[in-house]
C-alpha cells in the first residue's frame, strides 16, 4: 500500500511538472508569437511612416513630420508626434527617424511573471540627389539649359515654365544626344533605345562618362512609338556637362538626373524636339554614402532607409 501510495505521488508530481511545461509552451507559441507580430506590424508602420514623411523633405520638416504622423495613424498606429525627429545628416533636413512603441499584454505568460512585453521598432530615411539611379532615358539634358543654369551646383532649376528640348548634332557630330546606356563598344538597336524610353533603363547607373549612340534614331517608328506612349508622363532624363569627341566615340561627362515632363514632340529627319517642363521627381535611386562627392540636384531625389 505504501509503495502505491509513493507512485501516486510521484505520478502527481510528474503530472504537475508536466503541465507547466505545457503552460509554458502555450505562453510560448501563443503569447511570444504575438509579440513577434505586433514587432513585424510596428517596423512595417515606422518604415512606411518614414518613407512618407520623407518626400517632404528637405524643404519641408514640418510637413514631413505631420505626413509620417498621419501615415502612421492610418496604418496601425502606436507612433508618438513627439517619436517623430528632422536632422541633418549631410545636408539641411535630409533626415527623418520615427519610432513606433507599443505594450502588448501577456496571458499565459503572466504565469511566468511576465505581465507585459514593451516592443519598439525604429525607422531612418535620408533624402539626397542620387548618385545612381535606375529606369534612366537615354536622352541627355545639358546642365547650361537657359531653366537650369546649374553646372556648378549652386543654383535651382525652374520648374513648371514650358520649353523645349533639342535633339541633334550636340557640337559632336553622330551625337545626337542619345546615350548608350550600356556604356560599352557596341551601338544599341533602335529596338532597344526604344524600350529604354518606353520603360527606363532597368539598371542603376552611376554619373560619370557614358558614351553617345550615334544614328538616325528619332527617324524610327520604334523611338517615336515609345514617345508616344510617353506624353503626359515624367521621364528621368541623364544631365550632362561636358561632350568629348564625336560620333559612337563621343563622351557624354553625366553629372546628374532631371525630370521632364514629355507635352509633344516633332522629329525633324535625324533631329528631334520635345516640347514639355521640368519638374521635381523621386526617383528610384541609390545614395552616397558621404556628403562628399553627391551630384548636385536638378530637382530629382531620392529616399533611402538607413541604419
């Protein structure tokens, strides 16, 4: 009987260990697996928050400010106005950091003393002219445009007044203010240039030297299908300083990007004319990573998140 009695009790004592291990478990899958899912939820809302208050920058703070906010209230919330900071990290206003906060309960993890889990999740943009930018048309804009005026980085371009753009022999001749975006020996069918004005070149390109792709291309159904289908929308145009040389061997020095706004066009033989405006532009790009060397702006940014 005694020896029953013992085995009872050890029964019971397994039975209890057992099921704190059960309730334990539970608290783990249920109550962590929770907190897991508001962290992933929090990061969404203050990067998103983040990247919306940042197109306002650097021109607004206090407009970034209040769209991160708002952004934030419209997505899940949990982020604080006064969570929301404007720094200047290589230019004025260049930078936007929103921090999300929020306590989620416990239930069976109270068992364990753990009544409440404070879960954070921080977000940083920083807003520059991009030092490569991807979906590039291979149409050159000169940096001395009379709207420009801003080889030198020292001046803002005019926005929004309408004018033209000239496409033929740029004082090289076979240059035609086409850009052989592959940057190689070759010369790029006409099939090609067309779909990088149809889509944008799908590949970051950094400033620097590109070489010309001379021919009559403005005289092709291809390129002038593709500008069709391109009236009404911005196209991110390369802006460059100097041109070396002539025909296929002809370097164009890219400084830059600028957005044009595509009106109309006429092409006249081998010669081209766009008719539209300059306008600011957030463009899918690449930053530097210093404030030495950033390409000066031609009203083109773009936004990336940071550490």
């Amino acid at each position: 009987m005694n020896r029953l009695r013992s085995q009872v009790g050890q029964a019971f004592v397994l039975m209890t260990i057992s099921l704190a291990v059960v309730m334990g478990m539970a608290a783990l899958v249920l109550d962590v697996g929770s907190w897991f899912r508001t962290d992933r939820r929090l990061q969404q809302t203050a990067d998103a928050a983040t990247l919306a208050g940042a197109q306002m920058l650097p021109n607004d703070p206090s407009g970034a400010r209040s769209t991160a906010l708002n952004y934030a209230n419209q997505n899940g919330g949990d982020v604080q106005s006064a969570n929301i900071v404007v720094t200047s990290t290589f230019n004025t206003n260049d930078t936007i950091a929103v921090k999300a906060a929020k306590t989620d309960p416990g239930f069976f993890a109270k068992l364990f003393g753990l009544n409440t889990a404070d879960i954070k999740a921080d977000a940083k943009a920083r807003v520059d002219s991009p030092q490569q930018a991807r979906y590039v048309a291979p149409m050159v804009v000169y940096c001395g445009h009379p709207l420009i005026q801003n080889c030198n980085g020292n001046n803002t371009p005019i926005f929004g007044v309408p004018t033209v753009l000239v496409f033929d022999k740029m004082g090289a001749p076979g240059a035609f203010g086409m850009l052989n975006l592959n940057n190689d020996n070759g010369t790029p069918g006409t099939s090609e240039q067309a779909e990088w004005i149809l889509r944008g070149f799908d590949k970051y390109l950094d400033i620097g030297k590109y070489r010309s792709n001379p021919g009559a291309k403005f005289a092709s159904s291809q390129l002038q299908g593709a500008l069709d289908a391109r009236i009404g929308t911005v196209l991110l145009f390369p802006v460059f300083k100097t041109l070396d040389q002539q025909g296929q061997n002809a370097d164009y020095d890219i400084i830059g990007w600028i957005g044009f706004h595509l009106l109309s066009y006429v092409t006249r033989g081998n010669d081209a004319v766009l008719t539209g405006y300059f306008t600011t532009y957030i463009a899918q790009g690449i930053l530097a990573q210093s404030g030495s060397g950033v390409p000066p702006t031609f009203g083109v940014k773009s936004i990336q998140l940071i550490g």
